[in-house]
C-alpha cells in the first residue's frame, strides 16, 4: 500500500492525540486537551477547504466527546444527512428533535457540512429550523466561507437571506477570500455586490487578489480589479504582483500591470516581482518589458482616474456624459466588435 504525505501527516496528528489522551485521567481533561491539539495542529495555515474538511473526518473518528460548551460530539446523525444531501432523514432528524447546532470536536456545525458540499436543501432545512447562520467553526469559518469555497451560488444566496455577516472581524478569512481560494468568480462578484471589503487582510494571506494570484485565478483577479480593488495592496510588502511573478503567470501579470501593478515595488527582502519569475523565463522577460517601456498616456491617464475614484470608478462613469468607446475604456470593457479595427 503507498501511504502519500497527507496520509502520514493525519497518521502522525492521530497519534499525537492518542498519546497524549493515554495521560490524561479525566475525560474532561482529554477532551479539553484533544480539542487543543485539533486547534494548534490538526489544521496548519496553508491548507485548502478541502484537505481541512479531509483533516476534520480523520479526527471525526476519534468520537471524542466533551461537555460545558453548548453540544460537543463526533460527527452526529444530522451532520452525516447534511453532508450527503440526504433531506429526507434531515427532515425527520429535525422532526424528532434532534439538535441542528450540535458542534463536532472541531466545532463543526451540520450547517458547516451542508454549505461546503453545496447542499442547497438541507442548507435550506437547517436554516428554517434555526441553524446559526454565523457559527465559527475552529479555523474560524462560517458556513457562507465553506459555502464560497464550494462555490454553491445558491447556498450563498440562502445564507445572505438569513443574514449572514459578510464581512467578518479584522484579520479573518473572509468569505471573500474564500471564494478567491476556490476560484469561484461568480461567488467573487456577489460578495462584491453584497458589500464585501476588497481590501480586508487576512493575516497569513494577505488581500482577496493576493490570494486569486497566488492560487493562479485571473478570472477572480479581474472581478476583483474591475471591482476596484487596489491592485498594490501589500502584505509585508509583497503585492499581488510578486504571487504572480511567483507562479510565472503570464495572463495574471499582464493583467496586474494593466490595472497598474508596479513592476518596481519590492517586497521585506528588498525583491521586486522580476527577480521570482526565473532569470530567461516568458514571465522575466515579460516583467523586463514592462520595466523598461513606459506606459502610453492613455493607460496613465485611466490609471489616474481609477485611482481617484477606486471602487467608484465604474459609478462615477456611468455618471459622465462621455462617449461610447471612452467610457469602455476607463472600465477596461473590450471595444464593439465593430469598433476593432480590421487588420
């Protein structure tokens, strides 16, 4: 049998746990315990939606149980039904007064399930019978990150409803975030159009748009440029534009310098985004053009006006009694395929 690293990695987490329980006298202590391990270990920065989900389900079988913070268990019966999508026994599970906020040792809530699957029924169940629209699970998701991650656009539309916060406390992963870490672009703009904080930092990741380009997503860099958001955001002096020298994607930098990356900007170690594209790659020398070719004064004038007016720009557009084509440019629409000159 071949083990993978994940593999050893959840084996190693396990034993942890184990070995330390086997110390431990009181099973209050080993739960409280067993819930700090999962906190501090069982979850490291880093991890997609779905590896964290993978991690949850290996420590789901230890059927842990502790009590003193609301309904603490391993993975119930409605948990089970919400992750399935099986809406039937959901219902009758609800019908026979089971709990809908019961919380698994990573406080997980059946909600949490039901939204990172995309099961839009059941998420539609919990809700009705009073499911937290907010629970925080122990990385501090909610069910609309699990559900931006998933990229369900229906289960975030239900959510928002039952008035899901769209943007959580400062330094959090935010619902925004997720959808960038998923590459969800219909899910980007409606947390945009919902209100969402372009420019809200997560701590380990810095802005949405430094996740979209590290994660290789130009559809969600360009909703969110387009959007407004500030394309030299910078996380310990890292823009968006170094992820994307760093992942040598051409598309993503032609697109950040576009919107006005600054091809000069250097990071904590004094690094601009050319010196991590590799010397003589496609990315390096497209990163050298931009160096030494100044931009047109079309392209200084729109970035000029983009950034007066931020994510005004496109109502303060609308607003100008401009022509057609001039217009589409200061919001970066492609020409009228009648307006593209014939080669």
């Amino acid at each position: 049998m071949v083990f993978s690293l994940k593999h050893v990695f959840n084996c190693a987490i396990i034993l942890q746990i184990c070995l330390t329980m086997r110390l431990l006298t009181s099973m209050e202590e080993r739960c409280k315990k067993s819930f700090d391990l999962l906190s501090l270990g069982t979850i490291p920065d880093g991890f997609d939606k779905s590896q964290k989900l993978n991690l949850r389900r290996y420590a789901s079988k230890f059927k842990l149980k502790a009590h003193g913070l609301g309904f603490w268990t391993d993975r119930s019966a409605v948990h089970e039904a919400a992750a399935q999508g099986r809406s039937l026994d959901l219902q009758r599970l609800i019908q026979g007064g089971a709990p809908v906020n019961i919380v698994a040792v990573d406080s997980i809530t059946p909600l949490h399930e039901a939204c990172i699957q995309g099961q839009t029924q059941c998420v539609r169940l919990l809700l009705i019978a009073g499911a937290q629209v907010d629970a925080r699970n122990i990385d501090s998701s909610t069910p609309l990150c699990d559900a931006c991650a998933a990229g369900s656009l229906e289960c975030v539309r239900l959510l928002l409803q039952y008035g899901a916060t769209v943007n959580p406390p400062l330094f959090s992963f935010s619902p925004l975030h997720e959808a960038c870490m998923g590459g969800n672009a219909d899910c980007v703009q409606l947390m945009i159009d919902e209100g969402a904080l372009m420019e809200a930092h997560d701590c380990h990741f810095g802005t949405p748009l430094h996740v979209a380009c590290a994660r290789q997503h130009y559809d969600c860099a360009e909703v969110l440029l387009k959007a407004g958001a500030n394309v030299n955001a910078a996380k310990l002096h890292e823009t968006a534009l170094h992820h994307a020298a760093k992942v040598k994607h051409l598309g993503l930098i032609d697109l950040l310098v576009e919107f006005g990356g600054n091809v000069y900007a250097t990071d904590n170690l004094g690094k601009k985004p050319i010196y991590y594209a590799g010397t003589g790659s496609p990315a390096y020398l497209c990163l050298e053009f931009f160096e030494s070719t100044p931009l047109s004064l079309q392209q200084i004038s729109r970035l000029a006006f983009r950034r007066k007016y931020g994510s005004n720009t496109l109502k303060v557009v609308s607003q100008l009694n401009l022509p057609d084509r001039i217009r589409g440019f200061l919001c970066y629409e492609a020409p009228p395929e009648s307006q593209v000159p014939a080669l």
